[in-house]
C-alpha cells in the first residue's frame, strides 16, 4: 500500500460515494487527512499514541510536490508528470525551479477536490502553490494551524479537510533524522494530532501520514566542480539531488560515484507512467546528495528524501474512526 492507493481512496469516498480500497476500511463520510511533512517511519514507530500505526510506502520520487500532486489529483507520478522541484520547460526548452515558479503564480493541476467541500489549511509561505482553484486558508504559527484545523473538523460544512505541517521535514534536513531536536520535533506534532484525532474520530475519518522520510546526509557531491562531467554534459540535470533526471545521453562519469542507474522500461514502472517521463533516473549511495543548480548551494543539508531507501519510502498511516 502506498500514497497512490491513499488518494484513490479519498477520491473514492468524496466523488464516488465507495470504498476502493477494502483494506482501509473507511467508515465515515466526512475525511480528514493529516500531512506531516518528512515524518518517516524510522522516526514515527516509536512515538506513543492511542492507535498503532501501519506502514506503507511514499511515491517516487520521494518528493513533498510530486506527493501533493498525487493527493490532488489521485494519479500516479508518471500520469501528472510533476516528478520533482526541478522540471523541464518544453515551451522554453528551459529547466525551471518547480518553488520558485510557484511563489510568483499557480499551477494548475487536474483535481478531484473542484466542487467539493473541502478546505486546505496550509502555512501562510505555502499558499501560493498547486491548488489554485480550491477553498485554502493559510495559517501563521503551528499554534495557530491546530486552531484551524480543531476549528474546521468542528464545522458541519466541511466533506474533507487537509491539514499540511512542515515541520518534521525542516528539522529533518537541518539537523538530520535522528538528531534531537528533529525527534522532538516528531514527537510533538504526532502527539498533538493524536489528541485531535482521537475526539474528532466519530464524525471524520482521519488519515494522519507523511509525504516521505529522510536519509542522513553525510557527502554532498557538486557536479560544477566536475570537469569530466562539465566536458561530457550534453542536457543539464532535473528533478532533485537525491533523484537525479536526464534526458539524451547519460554522461558515464557519474557511474564512479557508485550512483544506482535506472533506465528503459523500468523507469517507467517506477514513476507509474510516461509523462514527462526522463531517459535516465540516477539514485545517490544512501549518504549522498549530488547537486548542479546555484541554489543547491544555499543549503547544507543533513537530511535529505527523493529516492529510494527504507528510510525515505517508508511512512506511516494512522486512521481515526
């Protein structure tokens, strides 16, 4: 079970009245789904709370944009074609920052949640992203988030309410996945929406679960510093520094770096589809995250997701009903 069968399922029960997917068991009309960002299963299974989680699986790649557009749409990577932060421009014939394109204007996608009554309560910076056409309230401080999320379940007009928290994934990838401050962090915000879950449990479904986990990052590997690969390049990068896209030739020089190559069909079969699909997925050692873009170089991170370890795939699923 993964993210792809969490989205059909909500869509299941919103536009088509059914279950799809008997496994779940969904019991009530009214959904709710809980979105924390970054929480992995290897941070998640030791966190006391009413109900025992199950694990499932993300979505490749592992990304927090290509699982929202996932959930808005309930189609799988290789059906939207948003497979990473970094995206082809056919128009242009230009690789485009997916995050920055998304602070000045909307993207539209696909969804199902049109003509729902639904809301989506976001962080005030993450408003301005893929859900252009549909009812979304910012929220401020996680404090104030709890508020409006308790404050919308309460309400009688909501079908489905979606509550986003980033902050697992924030500390995730300052300070790593097993570092304190990042445990903390987890322990906090699951115990907090456990207590919310649990009284609101008889008139919504609940889905609480993560977009992905993290890897500890050790290596970061700076293509721009590699004149072998600078010389061999015949198409910049896309996608993400832990899944790393290529169309046309693949330059041989990153096979020394012991990066896992997946190609022809299977790349297909591991996006779920050919749109957008690249000739070429390069996967980093567990450790590493390789970069090209300047602003890949803001950042050092000590946690990272995008590809395919336990650790980035696997999440967890809670349900209150």
């Amino acid at each position: 079970m993964n993210l792809y069968d969490v989205s059909r399922e909500i869509k299941s029960v919103l536009k088509e009245d059914k279950r799809d997917v008997d496994s779940f068991g969904i019991k009530n009309n009214k959904l709710a789904l809980v979105l924390i960002d970054g929480l992995g299963w290897n941070i998640s299974k030791d966190i006391k709370t009413s109900i025992n989680p199950r694990q499932i699986d993300s979505i490749f790649p592992s990304i927090t944009v290509t699982v929202f557009a996932t959930l808005l749409t309930a189609k799988k990577p290789g059906e939207h074609g948003i497979l990473g932060w970094r995206i082809i421009n056919k128009e242009n014939g230009t690789i485009e920052n997916l995050m920055e394109k998304l602070k000045k204007e909307n993207i539209e996608v696909d969804t199902y949640f049109q003509n729902t009554n639904s809301l989506f309560i976001m962080p005030e910076v993450a408003t301005k992203s893929l859900m252009g056409k549909l009812k979304v309230i910012p929220y401020f401080t996680y404090w104030d988030g709890l508020y409006k999320f308790r404050t919308a379940l309460d309400r009688s007009d909501n079908d489905f309410v979606f509550f986003y928290i980033p902050y697992v994934d924030a500390a995730s990838h300052l300070y790593g996945p097993n570092h304190e401050v990042t445990l903390n962090t987890a322990k906090e915000v699951v115990q907090k929406i456990d207590c919310i879950s649990s009284y609101f449990k008889e008139k919504y479904s609940i889905l609480v679960t993560a977009d992905h986990g993290h890897t500890e990052i050790t290596r970061t590997i700076d293509l721009k510093k590699d004149k072998e690969f600078m010389t061999e390049m015949d198409f910049p990068p896309y996608g993400d520094h832990r899944s790393l896209m290529f169309k046309g030739k693949l330059p041989k020089s990153l096979l020394k770096y012991g990066i896992n190559v997946i190609e022809g069909e299977k790349v297909e079969e591991i996006l779920g589809g050919n749109k957008n699909k690249p000739d070429y997925v390069l996967i980093p050692k567990d450790d590493n995250i390789i970069i090209y873009w300047e602003d890949d170089r803001k950042h050092e991170f000590k946690g990272s997701h995008g590809g395919l370890t336990e650790d980035e795939m696997k999440i967890p699923l809670y349900l209150y009903q």
